[in-house]
C-alpha cells in the first residue's frame, strides 16, 4: 500500500483502526447522511427488482454455457 498517497491510505484503513476522524470526513459522512437516508429507506421498484433478477438470471446462464454445461 506503499504507493497509494497518504489521503487514500488512511481511507483505506478500517475505522476500528482509525478512530480519530478528521473534521471533513466527519462533515462529509453527516452530509451524505442528511441528503440520501431518506432516498435509501424507500422500497426499492418491482420493476427494478424483477430486472435486477433477470440480469441475475441471465449472467448464471452465460456462467454455466462457459463452463460447458
């Protein structure tokens, strides 16, 4: 991890090993709270479901044609 800048290593690292946050992180967190839990607590569309199974579907498909079987 030598070669990533200081910035996205300390990103990288869990919070249980970081617990200092610095100010913007914890801004930053609070902000994208604030603008989209209300967005990630509506029910997700059935249309969109049945399409997220179909892809599903359709990649195993492709999956077991290469394998052969």
């Amino acid at each position: 991890m030598t070669d990533l800048p200081a910035r996205r290593r300390r990103l990288a690292v869990s919070d249980a090993a970081m617990p200092e946050r610095d100010a913007f992180d914890l801004w930053l967190g609070a902000s994208l709270r604030e603008a989209f839990d209300q967005v990630t607590a509506e029910p997700i569309p059935e249309d969109l479901l049945r399409m997220i199974e179909e892809d599903r579907a359709e990649r195993e498909r492709l999956r077991q044609k290469r394998r052969g079987g």
